[in-house]
C-alpha cells in the first residue's frame, strides 16, 4: 500500500524501499483508495517532527490559544502547496528538481539547488537535536553526549538494507501515535476552555503585533510547510499513474489529492492538541511563561506518572526524529539526483546531512546549554520558512505553465491563491529579517 517508486526516474535506494504499485484500472473503489495511499503518509511525518512539536509547545505555553489559528492556516497553505508539488509529478512524470534543472539556468539551478539542500541541513538539525533530547531523557546523558550519539544513525540507514520500508514506518508511526494517544487522554485531564480555543482558531493580526509571537508564528510555519518534502511529494507520486494517457493521470491525482489531504489533516489535528495542551497546562494569563520541550514530558506525568512520562516522551522524541530522518534522507536523494543528476547510495546521504546538521547543533547546544533544545529547534524552522519561497516560486510557476501541464495546469482560483500564498510567505520572511537587522 504505501510502496514507493524504484524506476530509474525515482532517485532512491532500490534495496531499501518496496518496489512499484500497481493500479489495475478494472480495481474496485475501495481497492484503489487504498493503492493511492502512501505518498501523502510518508509527507506528513515531516509535519510531526521535533520541530513541530517544539513551536506549539512554547507557543501554547507562552500566548495561550492566540497563535492556533497559525497552526491552523499554515496546514491549510501546505494541503494547497502538496497537492500542487503531487500533480506536478503525476502530470509531467518528473519531480520538481527534475523541471528545475530542465527549465532554469545552470547557475539558477544550482542556486535552487543550494537553498534546497539548506532546508534539508535544517531539517535534520531538529531531528539531531530532538533525538539528543530523547537520548538524555532516556539514558540520562548529557545534551552534547546525545547530539553525538546521532551520529550513530547512519548504522540505521545500514541496516534497513533489504528491509520493507513500509514495515519500519509502521513502527514508527505506531510510536509516534502512542503519544498521539497519550497526548488526547491528557486533553481529558487538564480540561481545556474550549472557547478560548475557539477564538484561538480565528485569525488575528493583533496577535501577531509583537516581535516574539511574529518570529514564534514565522517558525510555526516553516515547521509545518518545510520546502523539501515539496521536492519529495513530486517524486514519490510518478508510480501511481495506470496508464499513460490523460484520464488515468486524473484519476491519480483525484486519488492522490485523497490521500494528501487525508494524511495532512490527521497532521493538523495532532499538532492542533500539542498547542491546546500545552495553553491549557503551561499558560498562566497572569505571568505568562515559555515552557520548552525539555520540560514538555510533564505534560503526561497525570497519566504516566513523572518517571515514566519522561520515558514514554523520549521514546516518542526518537521515534518521531527517526523517522523524518529518513524522510529526509530520501528528500535529499531526490533533490541531488534532480538537481545534479547524481545518485550515490542512502547511507551516504545520510552520512553527508548528519555530519552538516552536527556542527551548528552541537554549537549552539554548547553554547547556549543544556536547556537550549527549544531555542535551537525553534530557530532551525524559521531557517525553513527563509527558505520556503524559494521553493514555491518554481513550483507554482510551473503548475500553472499549459505547455507543460496540458489540462491539468493550474485554474484561474488555484493560481491567484497560490500566488497569495507566496506573497504573504516571502513578506512575512522579509519582515523578520527586516526586524533581524533592526530595520523595522
């Protein structure tokens, strides 16, 4: 079911993943409901990554409820952007770095290249640091000690050799939604205003009026749209295509953009609670305080009680850090392969990103110390969002292009709100690093 391409076109491990999914055309409904799944689970992971986890934290510790409906918005702009990056790969039959390289210059081309794999180097620094804060939950190490035993984790990529890849997702995901399980019964517990959290959901300007909750929304968003996985998401789709003619395209985006939205929306809904829980047991409307995601685990000791919570919340920590890295790994196959047309095997990828996102989490870690975990993660998804547009500029330019496209080229309504969305995306960067250099 969630099988992923190992054609020539597809830039990944073949010994490592399941090979291509077939889609009779004679199949019942249900049938290929379930054989267009996958792509959309495998983006989503991303959005329950470390990073996430550390935005809603301080947000809903720090302002309450006022920043959901960033969450909530931010979600929605990336269903728009994923299902643009899925039909651009149904569509042309070729990922987004493909068409980059086809399209663009060399030089701008490689530009592309070099914020793409930026992006990636700041992915992996989240997961880096929210599996060394995992490692110390567990084992009791030192911050520094558990960024160092990340490195360990290309021995993981090693041995997934030859191994179902849907099979070692499936744990993971398990992992992961044992906290999800956790994380809604304490929802139970700690009783939240739900009209606060209605309001919450309504957009406001006003809550966005100071510099601390703009640079907290900023990494809201770039946690939740990351600029990778719209490289991936076009590469991933190609092998759900029956035939090669314009109505079996269709029904695979009809079933891809199914699955997209399915998979995003069960994101949304779990980030939606970390935030809500955190307002509703950290946030004290009287002396507001940021409560970092090293200290987040007390969020389950009603349930788990105080040891076994910080256990539970490692084990999801490394559970939901392992499995963007892979993620990742896979991202940065696509995008070197798209871009440079070189293709080397996944665990030297995963040698090559690890050993880039070392050196600046281990340095801000020793720097700014051991309780400097939510700091770091926040700052490491505000690189995502400056990183954002220059991935959506190419990929809403091409959907709408008819030449490529043919029919499936973007309409009058998809084009004005993607556009939309760039502008108000690359506004809000540059408004931050107006606000950076003390400009505004």
């Amino acid at each position: 079911m969630f099988g992923l391409p190992t054609t020539a076109t597809a830039p990944f491990c073949p010994s490592e993943v399941v090979g291509t999914v077939a889609v009779p055309s004679g199949a019942p409904l249900w049938r290929k409901v379930m054989r267009f799944a996958g792509p959309g689970l495998l983006i989503s992971i991303g959005y329950m990554d470390p990073g996430n986890w550390a935005t809603d934290i301080q947000a809903g510790s720090q302002f309450g409820y006022s920043l959901l409906f960033v969450v909530i918005l931010s979600s929605i702009a990336a269903i728009v952007l994923q299902c643009l990056s899925m039909r651009l790969g149904i569509a042309t039959q070729k990922d987004l770095a493909v068409h980059c390289r086809e399209q663009y210059s060399p030089r701008t081309g490689k530009t592309l290249w070099f914020f793409a794999e930026i992006s990636i180097i700041a992915c992996d620094v989240a997961e880096v640091l929210g599996s060394a804060l995992a490692f110390k939950l567990l084992f009791g190490v030192s911050l520094v000690t558990g960024v160092l035993l990340t490195a360990f984790d290309t021995i993981i990529v090693l041995g997934l050799k030859g191994k179902g890849f849907r099979q070692v997702e499936a744990i993971i995901l398990g992992l992961i939604l044992t906290i999800t399980v956790c994380l809604f019964a304490e929802l139970l517990f700690v009783k939240p205003d739900w009209a606060a959290v209605a309001a919450g959901a309504i957009p406001s300007l006003k809550a966005l009026a100071g510099q601390e909750p703009f640079y907290l929304a900023i990494g809201i968003l770039g946690a939740t749209i990351m600029p990778h996985n719209l490289y991936l998401h076009s590469s991933i789709v190609q092998t759900r295509v029956v035939e090669n003619n314009d109505r079996s395209r269709q029904q695979a985006i009809r079933f891809s953009r199914l699955d997209t939205i399915f998979a995003l929306t069960v994101a949304l809904i779990i980030n939606v609670a970390i935030l809500v829980l955190a307002g509703a047991a950290f946030h004290n409307v009287a002396a507001p305080v940021a409560v970092e995601i090293d200290e987040a685990f007390h969020l389950l000791d009603p349930i788990a009680g105080t040891a076994a919570a910080g256990i539970l919340f490692g084990v999801a920590l490394l559970a939901s850090g392992q499995s963007s890295t892979f993620t990742g790994t896979i991202a940065g196959q696509v995008i070197m392969d798209g871009f440079l047309k070189i293709k080397i095997p996944c665990w030297q990828r995963r040698l090559i990103t690890r050993s880039l996102a070392l050196v600046p989490a281990l340095i801000g870690v020793i720097i700014f110390g051991e309780h400097s975990v939510g700091r770091l993660l926040i700052m490491s998804q505000v690189v995502l969002s400056l990183q954002l547009p220059f991935a959506m500029y190419p990929l809403i330019k091409l959907t709408g292009r008819r030449d490529l496209m043919g029919i499936f080229a973007n309409t009058t309504t998809t084009s004005v709100l993607s556009w939309g969305l760039f502008v108000v995306i690359s506004a809000a960067n540059l408004w931050l690093v107006l606000q950076a250099f003390g400009l505004q």
